[in-house]
C-alpha cells in the first residue's frame, strides 16, 4: 500500500482527442445530493415524529422516557450496524437475536457459576460470538449456500444451544457493581452511559463502511459479484467479515443486555432479529444490496425507537405498535422506488 | 405413451429404455432423445445448432446415422456447425453466415475448403488499422503448459512488451477462458503463469493486479463494471488500495484518479457521479479501459475490445491499443473479428477447441491461414504432426 497517488507511467501520454476535458465530480447540486435520499426521508420522518410526541405526547419529553428509550435500543443500534454491512453485500444474519441469547447464557455461567470475573466472561462470551459469526460466514462466504437458509439453521441451533445450557431456569447473581455500569448516567445528566460505547461503534462502522476499500467492495459485492471479483475484491473474505462483525457486536449487545436487566437466560432478546432487519431496511438499505448508508439507519433505529415508546406512554397496545412498525417496513422498502424516481425527474427534459 | 416412445427409438435405431430418466445417460443419448421428441412432434424441419460439439467420434457416426435416416424420410435437416469435416460429411448444401448476415449457399459437392473460408473471411483487410511498429522489449509474460480439464489444455505463450499479441478463434474455442485463468478469476488444474519471470499465484485477481496484469472482460455490463456505481468509482475500482491513506479512502481521491483518466479516453458524460448504467457501449467500454489503464498495468489483456460499440469509439480503441504498445505495453487481444486481428496483431495465436492450433506472425497470418487452423480438429493437427 502506497500512500501516494499513482502516476501512470506507461500510460502516461495516452490522449485520445485533442482537447483534455475536465469533469464536473457531481452532476447534482450538493442540497439535491444531501436531501433527495432514502436517508433524509427517514430522517425527516424522524424528526417529524419526534415533534408531534413532544408536542402531543404526555411525559415524552420528559429526561426518564429519553433515557429508557436509549436504553432499550442500544442493542438495536449495535447489531443493525454489522447487519448493514451484511445486507448491503446482498446477504442476510438471521441469527443474531440468537447469538445475543448464547452470549447472555455464557457470560452467566461463566461469572456466576464459574466465578469469572465480568471482563474475563465477556471476552470468552465475545470469542464465541466471532465464532457463531464464522460458522455462517465460512457457510455462505465459502460453502456457498444461501445465507437466509444458513442463518435460519444457525438462528435455532445457537438458540438451542442457550436454552440447553440453561434450561428454564436464570442466573441473577450478578456483580453489582458492573450491572449498575450498565444503567448508570453520564455525569449528572440523564444520558445513559452505554451511549459512549455505541457512539464509538457507530463511528467505527460508518468509517469502515464509508471511507475504506474494503466498504467500497461490500458494495460492489452487493450490485454485482461476478464484477467485484474481477477487479480484485476478495468476495469471500469480505463476506467472511460481515458475518464475524455481525456475530461479534451480536455478542457484545448479549453482555450489555444481561448486565442491564442483571439476568441471564436462554430466550433472552428472542424474536429481535426481526426488529434489527426491520430498521435497517427502514433506514434506506436496499434488501438486495448495494444501496444504503449507516446515517439513514441509524435514523430508522431511532425511529423504531420513538414510535415504540411514544405509542407506549399513550397506552397503545404492544400488538398495534407491531402493526404500524410492519406498515412503516412495508412503505421503506417502497420508498426507494419513490426516491429514485424523483431523482430521475429533470425538469423541463423528457422522461428517458 | 411409452409405446410411442419405443416405436420411434426402434425407427431410429437405438437401444434405450423409454421409463429411464433422461439423467445420467451420455451426451450422444441425450441428443438422440432430443431428436427422438422433435420426431414425436412430428417435425418436418429440425434445426440442430452444434450438436456434436460435446461427442466422440462414434457418437457422432450414430447421430448421423439418424440424421440421415430422418433426411431419407423426407425431413428437412438445418446442422450448425464449425466443422468442416462434419459438414461435409452430412450435409447436401451448404450456406455460409458471417457477422449475422447471409453470404452465400452452394451445393456441397461444388465447393471445397478453401472456397468456404473465403466465404466466411469474405471482406478484404482493407479497413485501416492504425498499428504502428513499436520495439519489441523483454518478456512480460509467460504461460506454461497451462490446463483446465475440460477447457482448455497444455497451453504455452509469452507476450513481450511493445507486443500486441492477437488470440484468435471460434466463439466457444476456449480463449475467454485462457484469459480468465491467466488473470486468477477461475483456478486452472496444471502449469504456471509468470509475470516478468515470477510466478503469479493461481485464482487469485488480486495476486495478478499486484504483477501487473489487467483484464478488461468480455462482457462490461456483467464483468468490467459495476454498472450502478458511478463513473469514478468504477475506475477507482481496481486501485482502491492505493488510493487509501492510513486505510482510509475518500470520494476526493477517487475523484482525482478518475478524472484525468476520463479525459485521456474522451469518455462522455456530464460529471464523474453519473452511473456507468446510463451510458452507450462505447462510453461503458471507455470507462473499463480507464479503470484497467489506472493500474498501471505492464501487461493489458483485453477481451473483445471492440464487441457491441460504435465504429467511432471502435477506431478509438484500436487507437488507444496501438498508443499503449508504442509505450512498452504488453497487450493480449482476444478477438472475434478477423480484420481486427490481423490489423492490430504483432503475432497470432489460433485457439481450437482449447489447444493452440498455429502460432502466426503478423507477416504469415492471413484471414485463411487463420480460419483453417480455427475450424482444425485436434485429431486432424496430431495426424499433421505426425505425417
């Protein structure tokens, strides 16, 4: 790896045509490229349901609700980052709700009955999520087959394996002082602590998918992999490292989660696969890859979030919540459709 | 059913179970069957398109022993195909296709060999190439003994800087193939490909970049591109790691990278985030050279590069090829058309049925020359060798 730009040398001279021509970089004014998106959509979809439960909500505004909102979707921020890396290659990780439930098994066993301390579970329960992640990554990236099948077997077999573990039964006995960590606020404000670690994650991924070769080939993998494979993006690897991340953070959000609620059981975050798809699709990714950025999802895991507890505070059940957030999903996987079109519309030109 | 199944195979004179599934029966079987369902429908004309591209010598006497059975009877036969031995075995007339337009038809036992190849050569040479001699430098690459089972086999050549070596054949003859082995986006099962006389690591295009090599595909829209990125992130495509600092790549860069290189090929579009989708062959084809010419590469392999664009752009290329020999290149050009070959070749490569069946130089190639050896059985080149 170089760290200047390459000079031609041998091609160097090569002029086809008189004239050298410079390009403009952008053939979109730069309001057009930053507010007709999917991304800003959401966005603004979020900000307007932010205002009306401000406004009409009772409590929304107040410091308790912002803080046990940010609280309850921490996990869904952690795991829908790995999971735009993976859908954006045009894959799918149906298991992560079940890697969270093993890793919130593990930590248990390996602190409370085993007597380990905090840090030294959560390493091992960690290790364990990077193989989860490896065993679907080494499935579809190598084996070849296809990643919703994979990760359908995968989700019951690392679930199986949590609820083996444990049974029924949940391990509580907790040290104190790490469960109160997961809870507690930074400083004097109502902010909970977990948002640092989140923050960093996010940037960790915006960078690694925004600003690095290897980002750059998660998309063409997406659009077309037979193309990205000729010039030189190593598919394999690439999908390989999706899934690890994926089974990774999936652990980590597993720890957090034990530590919050201080219990650890097999059917722990059961069924939030579904809810960490839901927002990533939301949030502009395009479920059959090569479109999507991490801003637009994290305004779809914020919105999630909103709806979820505004509609809460006003007493909505938990099932007619369901169905809005199914109708919403529904809408943003349309809405890409909508934004394209309007993208493609040039005033006073004919349509192509 | 299975009566009127066993009915036509004993007319045709094979030996099959008709409850069989058609599974697992060889390649001659299988014709056969097709054969047997076109007669069970009662066909007056049946059209076969290269049905003895995947038989043996025997197999091919049994189907043509049906072949002309079914001709007795009073069917029509259209038989495809690039063998000239084939063809003049079965078939009554003969009628020559080239470039999708009809050439001629004579009566088999009117015309030889030689008359058909200049049917199919038909124009003369005369379109103006615009290679110019370039000096001819060290070896840049080198293959050896290279074999896929299957695909292709004991294949052997060098291409030398300043060189443009032409790799001619029939469609299906195996030279994209050849190509794709060399560059590391299939594997290949025996021999070695050697960059400036290191050895490049099999199956792998990142090892093959790294050397030196770029491969500009046969199809652009599938292989060269990624159509729905833009312009300069598909010719940033190949140098990503070279574009990043500290890892990190940004939009800046690559548009930096793919500027110049956009205006070196005059390629046409308003701005570099436009998609390659939008574009015409031509400008595709442009933007996959620029992407390839970004590498820097020593050795440019280049397949079909003037397939489906416009002949503006098509003597831009040619152009552009000869330019970049004159400079110390090494170039591959895997072509199709006859006069493109001849026009812009140094030397010539003849790829039959996966073998290389002459090596010709620019003095020695003609458009016959050439077609002979494309059309050759490889049982025809042994006996020649041996006699």
């Amino acid at each position: 790896m170089t760290t200047t730009t390459p000079a031609p040398a041998a091609a160097e001279s090569v002029q086809l045509g008189e004239r050298r021509r410079r390009y403009a970089n952008y053939h979109r004014p730069w309001w057009f490229r930053a507010f007709i998106t999917t991304e800003f959509l959401i966005i603004a979809l979020l900000a307007l349901v932010w205002l009306w439960a401000t406004v009409s909500v009772e409590n929304f505004s107040g410091p308790l609700t912002v803080r046990y909102l940010l609280l309850d979707i921490a996990p869904l921020m952690m795991i829908a980052l790995p999971m735009t890396l993976v859908i954006i290659t045009g894959q799918i990780d149906l298991s992560v709700a079940s890697i969270m439930g093993l890793s919130s098994v593990l930590v248990g066993i390996f602190h409370v009955e085993w007597g380990l301390s905090i840090p030294v579970a959560g390493a091992l329960a960690i290790l364990v999520g990077v193989l989860c992640g490896g065993l679907n990554g080494f499935l579809v990236a190598y084996v070849k087959l296809p990643s919703l099948a994979v990760t359908i077997g995968t989700m019951a077999l690392f679930r199986g394996i949590a609820v083996g573990l444990l049974g029924t039964t949940a391990l509580t006995d907790f040290d104190p002082e790490w469960t109160s960590l997961a809870t507690s606020s930074l400083g004097e404000s109502r902010v909970p602590a977990v948002v640092v670690p989140v923050v960093v994650l996010i940037a960790v991924f915006a960078v690694l998918l925004h600003f690095t070769p290897f980002g750059r080939g998660l998309y063409d993998i997406g659009h077309n992999e037979e193309a990205a494979r000729f010039s030189g993006v190593n598919v394999a690897r690439s999908q390989m490292t999706t899934f690890i991340l994926s089974g990774a953070v999936s652990a980590l959000a597993g720890i957090f989660y034990t530590l919050r609620f201080g219990n650890s059981r097999g059917d722990n975050a059961t069924g939030l696969e579904l809810e960490v798809i839901a927002a990533v699709l939301l949030g502009g990714v395009l479920i059959f890859g090569g479109r999507g950025a991490l801003h637009g999802v994290i305004a779809g895991v914020l919105l999630i979030g909103v709806i979820s507890s505004a509609l809460r505070l006003e007493g909505v059940t938990v099932n007619v919540i369901n169905i809005i957030i199914g109708v919403l999903l529904i809408a943003s996987v349309m809405a890409p459709q909508i934004v394209s079109g309007l993208q493609r519309w040039r005033p006073g030109k004919e349509k192509r | 059913m299975i009566a009127e199944a066993e009915r036509i195979f004993t007319r045709l004179g094979v030996d099959l179970d008709p409850r069989r599934p058609a599974q697992g029966l060889s390649i001659a079987d299988q014709q056969i069957i097709e054969i047997a369902k076109a007669i069970s429908l009662d066909a007056h004309l049946l059209i076969m398109d290269e049905p003895t591209a995947a038989l043996s010598g025997v197999e091919v006497e049994r189907l043509f022993a049906v072949a002309r059975s079914l001709r007795d009877e009073g069917r029509g036969i259209v038989f495809i195909s690039h063998r000239f031995d084939e063809i003049f075995d079965l078939c009554d007339t003969i009628t020559v296709m080239r470039d999708g337009a009809y050439v001629g038809t004579t009566p088999t036992d009117q015309t030889t060999n030689d008359e058909l190849v200049t049917m199919m050569v038909g124009r003369e040479v005369t379109e103006l190439y615009p290679k110019i001699p370039a000096e001819i430098g060290e070896t840049v690459l080198e293959v050896e003994g290279l074999t896929a089972a299957g695909v292709f086999s004991d294949v052997s050549f060098t291409v030398r800087a300043g060189e443009i070596v032409g790799l001619a054949g029939l469609v299906g003859a195996g030279r994209s193939e050849i190509a794709r082995a060399v560059f590391g986006v299939d594997p290949y099962d025996a021999g070695t490909v050697r960059m400036h006389g290191r050895s490049v690591g099999k199956h792998s295009p990142t090892a093959a970049i790294n050397a030196g090599m770029a491969l500009v595909p046969e199809d652009r829209r599938q292989q060269g591109l990624v159509v729905e990125s833009s312009v300069a992130r598909n010719i940033g495509a190949a140098i990503r790691s070279r574009l990043a600092r500290l890892g990190l790549i940004s939009a800046a860069s690559e548009n930096r990278a793919a500027g110049p290189w956009a205006s070196r090929l005059q390629v046409k579009t308003s701005a570099l985030s436009m998609n390659a989708a939008t574009m015409s062959g031509g400008n595709q084809q442009k933007v996959a050279i620029a992407k390839w010419l970004a590498t820097d590469p020593k050795l440019l392999i280049i397949d079909e590069p003037t397939r489906g664009i416009d002949v503006g752009t098509k003597s831009e290329v040619h152009r552009l090829l000869s330019q970049l020999a004159g400079e110390g290149m090494a170039i591959l050009m895997i072509s199709s058309e006859l006069p493109e070959v001849l026009g812009m070749a140094d030397r010539v490569l003849v790829i039959s049925e996966g073998r290389i069946s002459a090596e010709l130089s620019r003095e020695e190639a003609t458009a016959e020359k050439v077609m002979h050896a494309a059309t050759a059985r490889h049982e025809a080149i042994r006996e020649e060798a041996v006699a």
